[in-house]
C-alpha cells in the first residue's frame, strides 16, 4: 500500500470514506480526529487496512465495548481508542466492538506485510552478543523491569497528540530490520534509530508520563519509558543525559534526555521504540500518522 492510500485509511477509517479520497488530497488537516466530519458521531471509525507496525486509532460510542488481541481496549470519554498491529501480524485483524444497545461488530483490518531486510552489525563488544551467564541474568532482570511498564492501561489520550520527532537527524536503522550482531542473528530491531550528535537534545515526540528512567542498563545504556495512555508507550535507549524522573509528567516537544551511544552501540543516536503493551510498532509509522 502507498504511504498516502495508508494515511487515507489510518486517518479517515471507513471504507466508504477513505476509497473516496484522491493521494492528492489524503491528508486531513487535522490528525488523528478520525470522526471529524463523520455525520454518525457514534459510527465506529476503523482503518480497512495497514502496515505491520502499525499504530491504529479508531474511534466509536465511549460506551462501546472494543476487543481486539485478547484485550478489551480502553475506549475515552470521546469513544477514541488506539491499538498495535505487531511486527509479525498477517491476514486480518479483527476488532470486535459492540455499542451499548446494539449487536457487536466485527471489523476487519487487512494486515498489509512488509520487507525486512537483514542488518549487519558488527564491532559491538562480543560480551554483548553472547553475554556470560551473570550478565545474561542481569539483562534478563532488566528487561523484565521495562516489561513491567508497559502493561500500564491508563486512561490518558496523549497518544492521540500527532507525535512529531524526538530529535531530526537521518534514521540510521529502521524498525523491525533482521539484526545481525557480529555475525550472530539476533530478535528484529526493535524501534528506529535516528543519528545524533552525542549530547543532542531529546524531546518528547508526545506527552505522557515518564515510567521508567535508568541510566544504565546493560543492553540499552540510558533508558527511559514514557508512557502515552491506553497501552501506547515510547522507550529511548542509549541516551547519555536524563533530565527527568519517574512519575514526572512531560510534554510534547519538552527536553528529557541527551543522546548517547550508551549500552550496546556502534555510536551516537537515538533509538525510539514504540509499544501497545508487549506489541511493538513501528515510530515512523506513527510519525506519517500525524502528517
Ligand atoms: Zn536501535
């Protein structure tokens, strides 16, 4: 699917909609309103397709019941709710939502796949790579601490901000890319990395509530979570600065970190990944969401 045909269906849901609407002119100017202009302020709005990776926002009555991956979403006092399309989803993801009063819905998303090339990299220390057994048992204690974040469910819609980048800078290595450490397969990457300048600040691409704020894992150096409501949260790796602390409340576009080249990297940059809950998506997706 083209990135407008995308925009299209992510931002103006139905199908009658969105099959009605040039490339030319796919870009609403406000983003992600998705009901805006719908006649049925209650008619459930839903992309009929995206990528993998993606970030879905629809829209429906705030009574509704929505279930979609073996979750009942958090639906807001607007009826907006958002979900993750994993990396590895295919065919059709079904979102089942049932309006106070009426019978449920199924509504039917097509998974459209992508490329993922396999990534090279090499010169990053081998105790990285295959990490003895102390160290392993350090990451894996680490790691379940930022997993721990991310099955907050909370009611804010800072998600439904159109994120804008964290830093400008060239990406460097794109999101679900097949990872190759030093020879070695590893899991897919996880975020994109976008090239900065050690020291560079990092802004908040949305609001949201910082989570979690380490300067030192193992794997990730640096780290901070910041939680945007309903699942939806971002994770910065590497940074050699954090400015902020759990529990602290950032805004869009304000100034947390400084990029690093902490933990497991080659150099200076900014990783940012992106999760609904344990789905991970894809940031750039999420950014074309807001153009
Ligand atoms: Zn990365």
């Amino acid at each position: 699917m083209s990135r407008p045909t995308l925009i299209a269906a992510l931002l103006l849901a139905s199908a009658a909609c969105a099959g009605g609407i040039s490339a030319q002119t796919s870009k609403p100017a406000q983003a992600p309103a998705i009901a805006a202009g719908n006649p049925a302020p209650h008619a459930t709005a839903l992309p009929t397709s995206v990528q993998q990776g993606a970030l879905v926002i629809g829209s429906t009555h705030p009574a509704a019941v929505v279930e979609y991956g073996g979750r009942t979403l958090r639906v807001s006092p607007s009826g907006r709710f958002g979900f993750g399309i994993g990396r590895d989803a295919s065919g059709t993801a079904v979102v089942k939502v049932k309006p106070p009063g009426t019978p449920a819905i199924e509504h039917r998303i097509v998974v459209a796949p992508r490329d993922w090339p396999i990534e090279n990299i090499n010169g990053v220390p081998p105790s990285t790579v295959n990490p003895p057994p102390a160290i392993a048992a350090r990451i894996a204690r680490e790691q379940a601490q930022v997993v721990a974040v991310r099955a907050r469910d909370d009611a804010r819609e800072d998600y439904a901000q159109r994120f804008v980048w964290p830093v400008q800078g060239r990406i460097s290595g794109r999101f679900g890319n097949q990872r190759v450490y030093n020879g070695t397969p590893k899991a897919p990457h996880s975020g994109m990395d976008i090239a900065a300048a050690n020291g560079t600040p990092v802004k908040a691409p949305a609001a949201g509530i910082v989570t979690f704020a380490s300067p030192s894992l193992y794997l990730t150096g640096g780290t901070v979570v910041i939680d945007h409501g309903a699942g939806i949260s971002s994770n910065f790796l590497h940074l050699s600065r954090i400015d902020a602390k759990v529990g602290d409340r950032v805004e869009q576009g304000q100034v947390f970190a400084a990029v690093g080249a902490t933990g497991r990297a080659t150099g200076p940059h900014l990783h940012w990944g992106m999760n609904w809950f344990d789905v991970r998506i894809d940031p750039l997706l999420v950014l074309d969401l807001a153009q």
